[in-house]
C-alpha cells in the first residue's frame, strides 16, 4: 500500500514515544523480583544468629508466664498485623496499638507528625500492661523518629526483654530525631537488619525521580515469621507446646482457637 508523505508523518513516532516503548518494554517487575530475592537471601544468609536470639527471647518469655507484644508506627505496623490474630502465628502475640498511628488516621499524614512529637509514646507506654519479664519487637526502617526511640528507652526501663528490626544501612545513614540523639537500635537488646534499600523503596524508573516498590513489607514478614518459626522449634524443643492459631476458615478450628485462648485468660490481650 502505497502513503502519501503526511500519512507517512502520521505514523511515525516521535523520539519521545519511541523512548517511552524502549522504557516499557523493560521489565521493572522482574527488577523487583530480582530485589526482593537478593535482599530475603541476605537476611536468611547474615541474620539467622540474630533470628534464633530474639526467638530465643520469645520462647523464654512464653515459657516465664510473661507476654509478648509487638510494636510498628504507620506502615511498619503492617508487620504487627501479620503477627497478631493470624493463621500460623503464635496467639501470645499482642499488638501495641496506637492511635492515629495508624492507616485508618486521617489525614494520614498526620501520622507523619505525631510519630516525631516528643513524650507521646512515653505517655502511651504509662497505659500499656506491659510488665517487667515481657518481650517487645519493634520494627522501624529507619529507628530515628522519637516514637520508636522512646518506646524502646521505656520498654528498658521497665526490664522488658527488647527486640527490633531495623534497616541499618538506612540508619547508619541518618541521624536521630529524638531529642535524646538516640537512634532505637542503640537501645534494643538484639536487632534484625532487614537488609532492605536506603528510603524503602527499590526500583528507580526511568522518567520519575522517585524510586517505586518499597521492600520493608515483605522483608519483615520474612523476618516475622522466620520468628514464629523458630521459637515453635525452641518451645517443642523445650516440651512445650506452640500456642498456634488455626485459620478460622478451616472446618472445626475456631473451636480448637477457643480452647487455646482459654488456656492464656491474662496474656492475650487483645480479646479483652
């Protein structure tokens, strides 16, 4: 078929467009995978003496009589939810919830300043049934903010056992913003580095100055339930039995998830 020269014209593409396709048909997916991959290698090649100590922690902690509590500001509570109330997960596990600190607070970004406001969680912690003997994890990517630090500073004041996952390349590379110049890794018994990216997020796309695709999620769930596994090995080891939730839409497991509460009336908290 023969074309006139503006018909020509007309389906030409610019460079623009033309560079737009190159960038498309880059698989920025397969980079994240790729990211992902390498980081949960890391962790499960560098961070397992760490992982078995803070498991350690737990399983003695659950063997004691004591509770276990788990902590995260804004998204780095989503690693508390996938601890708390969940099939496969140990029932002992509490969160420490607080308000508008988290998704549901609006406007959200008033998370941003109450996690950065002095004595809040100091405050908080005065309220919380947390007790000496107790074991705490706290996730924070980047360990400066004042709400984590102080949490942290009360947790040890008040001899409860402390962990945390932290990304430390991200926090080496900041400085603190608690007005005691602490950064929460300095306070913690043991620490979890999540191996992760500077800033969380991972894959820079071509065409926007900002990086996409944070990876703390998925590295702390990692993290999280290499935990659970590792203190069931440590309670079996022990001869005592792991407190594990069942999935409520299994036939039959909400009545064996009813017998387990009932075994532990004063440390599930969050049934009351």
């Amino acid at each position: 078929m023969l074309y006139c020269e503006s018909e020509v014209e007309t389906h030409k593409l610019s460079n623009k467009q033309e560079r737009i396709l190159e960038i498309m048909a880059t698989n920025y997916i397969t980079m994240y995978k790729n990211v992902l991959t390498d980081m949960l290698n890391r962790i499960h090649d560098t961070q397992q003496e760490n992982i078995d100590k803070v498991a350690q922690m737990m399983a003695d902690t659950i063997r004691e009589g004591g509770s276990l509590y788990a902590f995260g500001p804004s998204h780095a509570g989503m690693i508390v939810e996938e601890m708390v109330y969940r099939a496969g997960g140990l029932a002992l596990m509490n969160p420490v919830h607080i308000a508008n600190l988290m998704p549901n607070c609006r406007p959200m970004n008033l998370t941003t300043s109450l996690e950065r406001l002095p004595g809040f969680a100091t405050a908080y912690f005065e309220r919380l049934n947390i007790k000496e003997g107790d074991f705490l994890l706290i996730h924070s990517v980047s360990a400066r903010i004042p709400i984590v630090v102080e949490m942290a500073t009360q947790a040890k004041k008040h001899g409860v056992k402390l962990a945390g996952i932290v990304n430390l390349d991200f926090a080496s590379k900041v400085t603190s913003l608690d007005p005691s110049g602490k950064m929460m890794q300095e306070i913690c018994d043991v620490v979890i580095d999540d191996c992760g990216e500077v800033g969380d997020a991972s894959i820079q796309i071509e065409g926007i100055d900002a990086k996409v695709a944070p990876t703390s999620t998925i590295s702390g769930c990692f993290i999280a339930n290499a935990l659970v596994i590792r203190t069931c090995e440590k309670l079996l080891a022990a001869g005592v039995e792991p407190p594990v939730i069942r999935s409520g839409n299994i036939d039959g497991c909400n009545e064996k998830n009813a017998e387990l509460f009932k075994q532990y009336p004063d440390r599930i908290h969050y049934l009351n």
